[in-house]
C-alpha cells in the first residue's frame, strides 16, 4: 500500500492501541480556547472604561452646574465678570419742538420770457447763467417795419387834423351867419357834424400811431423780475412768433420760498403760535436730512387742507444768500413751534423698547442696573425730552444694552459726565471689552474643574 495515500495516513493518526490512552488536544483545539481568552480581557477592559468615563462626566457636570445656573443675565455671581458698558448722565436742557416735512424749493417769481411782437431776432444781450436785474437788456427784434408803419400813421394822423382845423374854421363862419340870418340852421348843424367826424378820425389816428410807438418799444425785449437766466431756447437770426416763441426763463434767487406739507394735526399748534404773534423759524435740510442748507421764517399757511393726503402746505422765505437752495429742489424742511425749558434730557441711543414699553437701565450705585420705565417727550436729533422716569443726576447706560437685564452687575468704561448725545465709547470697545471679559470666565473655571477630577477617579 502507498504510504503517502491519504486514507493510510489519517487511519494512522486515529489510531490508538489498545491499553494506551488519548493524546492531549490538538494544537487547533488550543488556539480556540486563547481566542476566547482574549475576548473576555477585551470586554471586561472596555465595561471598566466607559465606567470610569461615565463617573467623570458626572463629576464634572456637578461641579460645574452651579456655576451655569446664574447664566450671564447674573452678571458678577458664581464667578462670571461684570459686562463693560458706557453710561451718560440725565442732565436738564432747552428741547425744540419741530414739525417735519417733505418740502420744494419753489422761486416767488419764475418768468418766461417771449416776445409780443412778430419779427426777427437781431440781437441777444445776455449770457445764460447771468444775473439780471429788473429792465435789463435781453434781446433786440427787428423794428423797421414798426418804425415805417409809425412814419405812415403819424402822416394820416396829420392830414386828418388838417381837415379837422379847415372844419372847425367853416363851423364858426356858418354860426356867424347863422347870428345874421344869412344861413340855415341846417347848415351849422351839418358842419358841426363834420367836425366831430374829424375828431374821430384824428382820435383814431393819434391810436394807431401810440400803437405803433408801443410795438417799437416792444421790439427791446427786458428782463422782467430780477433773477437768473437759464439757457437760450432760440438762437440770433430766427423769426420770432409773438406771445408763442419762449426766448429764455427768468428765475428770481433772492428771496426764494420753500413749499412743505405738515399733517392736518399738526395745523392748531402753528396756527395758535401764528395768531400770537410768533415768528416761526424753519431750516432746510438737504436730502440725507443730515445737513442744513438754510435758515428762514415762515410766510404764510395755506387756506385749505388737502383731502387726498390730509395735509395743509406751508410756505417759508430764506434770504438764500448764498444759493444753497435751488429751484426744485427736494428739502426737509423742519418748522420750530416751540421749545420745551429746562426738562431732563436722555441720549436716543439710552433708549429701549420692549415687553415693560420703553425704558432705560439705570445705573444704581456704581456696578448694577436696574429696568427703568420712562415717558418721552419731544425728541431733538440725538437728545430726547423724559417727562416721566427720570430725574436730573441719574445715570443710564448708552452702550453695552444687548448683554443686561435686571439686577446685572456692571463695570463703567466712561465716567458717565458727558452730556446727552455727546460721542460716548465707539461701540467697537465695548464690544472688545465684552469680550475680553468672555474670554476672562473660561479661565477661571479651570481651577475648579481641576479639583473636581480627583473626586471623579
């Protein structure tokens, strides 16, 4: 038999004697058994880590639940810094009442200039953009047919007052005559009827000749209100048409008015102020409604209110010296009624709105504030009248509001002696204040947690 045949061989492996026992197990069985092994060290080591884990975690999470309770609305408890904030003290000051509204610059007087009479343009005697005054030369028209036709009705006019002197010289012949019986009263009655003929024609004549005169005049075309030109609309050499061809627009500059509209409820307060007697100043912003072009009074109210919009317009006078102000051009115009004395004055930027209406915080002491409910008044720009709330002396914050609430704990960047609506801290240090306190807190909590480990092991 072949000793290499595997059915031999595994015969020869199995086989046991009798009287002799089993070999221990085969290295397979062994290696199974240390697999096992391993799997139970394994697991036993992973179960002992996540429970040393686990016991860490709550450890640290006791340690650092008190600290968390306060949140940063307890500003300056369990160890969290004070929030940096700028402040302002409520001084008393002067407060206008103003009336806004939306105006346009509107000239008293804006003319356009065309001629009276029909002929050619022969001459322009201004330059556009100048400044003219009232009479003075602006173009020339061709006269000569104006003056031939003078020449023709100042001869008619003279032959006619010819024939009238020859019939007023026959008229008293007849009535001498008449006085001697020589003459029929019919006669003097005809003749004096051809004197009053005579008369007329005369009249009629002398009508055409003034006529003629005023078209001549005409012919000189000048400025009739004084102001500024604008561009030429008709060049030299063109035939002009009378009353439809527009030469140039005359605009008067100085003064010039301001048309604005206020609301229907605002009409008693300046009309009360009017029939006092007051004169009321009103300034004139530009677009931005940042700065003020000019200053002026007010002129006159409207008689009626519009009740499309239900407004009433309004109608101001500025010198206008320096022509800030242009024709047609879009102002604010702010009218002032009146000014409330001596009132505590607020920063805008202190002022907050939300669930207790509008307040402020009030600083109380030097490191907390407190939620302070307040009433306004009129405001003027960056300042507001308070007429509840607030009392001369008291402090309010005007920067660093996003981070409190009441009763938080706060640390002054300012001194607080600044008046209201001065510059106060650019809100980009409060800011890296705010955060260079956050950035404060982590690091004084390490200690603790440093301690709270050895507990957790």
């Amino acid at each position: 038999m072949n000793e290499n045949s595997p059915i031999r061989t595994e015969t020869a492996r199995d086989y046991t004697a009798p009287g002799e026992t089993r070999s221990a197990p085969t290295r397979r069985g062994r290696g199974w058994l240390w697999l096992v092994l391993v799997l139970l060290l394994a697991g036993g080591g992973y179960y002992g880590y996540r429970h040393s884990v686990a016991k860490k975690s709550e450890g640290a999470t006791e340690a650092a639940g008190p600290r968390g309770k306060g949140g940063r609305g307890g500003a300056g408890r369990h160890g969290e810094p004070a929030q940096a904030v700028g402040i302002a003290t409520i001084a008393a000051g002067d407060v206008p009442i103003v009336l806004a509204g939306l105006g346009t610059v509107t000239p008293l007087a804006n003319v356009t200039v065309r001629s009276q009479i029909s002929g050619y343009l022969m001459e322009i005697g201004f330059r556009e953009g100048q400044m003219v005054k009232k009479g003075d030369f602006l173009a020339q028209i061709d006269s000569r047919i104006y003056e031939a036709q003078l020449a023709q009705y100042q001869g008619q006019l003279m032959r006619d007052q010819a024939l009238l002197q020859n019939s007023k010289l026959d008229l008293a012949r007849f009535q001498r005559l008449a006085q001697q019986d020589s003459i029929s009263k019919q006669n003097v009655d005809t003749q004096g009827a051809l004197v009053k003929q005579n008369e007329g024609t005369v009249a009629a004549d002398q009508a055409l000749v003034d006529q003629q005169k005023l078209n001549i005049t005409y012919t000189r075309i000048v400025s009739p209100v004084e102001g500024r030109v604008g561009l030429r609309q008709v060049d030299q050499g063109n035939y002009i048409t009378a009353a439809s061809t527009s030469l140039v627009v005359v605009t008067q500059l100085h003064p010039i008015s301001v048309v604005f509209t206020l609301p229907e409820d605002d009409v008693a307060k300046v009309m009360r102020r009017l029939r006092a007697g007051a004169k009321l100043a009103v300034s004139a912003y530009d677009r931005g409604d940042a700065n003020v072009l000019a200053t002026g009074t007010l002129d006159t109210v409207d008689n009626q209110i519009d009740t499309t919009t239900g407004t009433v317009k309004l109608r101001a006078l500025f010198d206008n010296a320096d022509d800030a102000l242009f024709p047609n051009q879009f102002v604010n115009a702010k009218l002032t009624v009146d000014t409330v004395r001596q009132a505590p004055i607020v920063p805008t930027a202190a002022i907050l709105r939300g669930t207790p209406g509008t307040y402020v915080y009030l600083l109380q002491g030097d490191d907390k504030v407190v939620v302070r409910p307040i009433t306004l008044g009129e405001a003027d720009g960056a300042r507001t009248a308070v007429t509840a709330g607030l009392s001369v002396g008291d402090r309010v914050v005007v920067d660093g509001t996003d981070r409190l609430r009441e009763g938080a704990s706060v640390r002054i960047t300012d001194d607080g002696t600044r008046p209201p609506g001065a510059a106060g801290p650019k809100p980009e240090d409060a800011k890296a204040e705010a955060a260079k306190a956050d950035a404060v807190a982590p690091e004084a909590q390490k200690p603790e947690r440093r301690r709270q480990r050895p507990a957790a092991q």
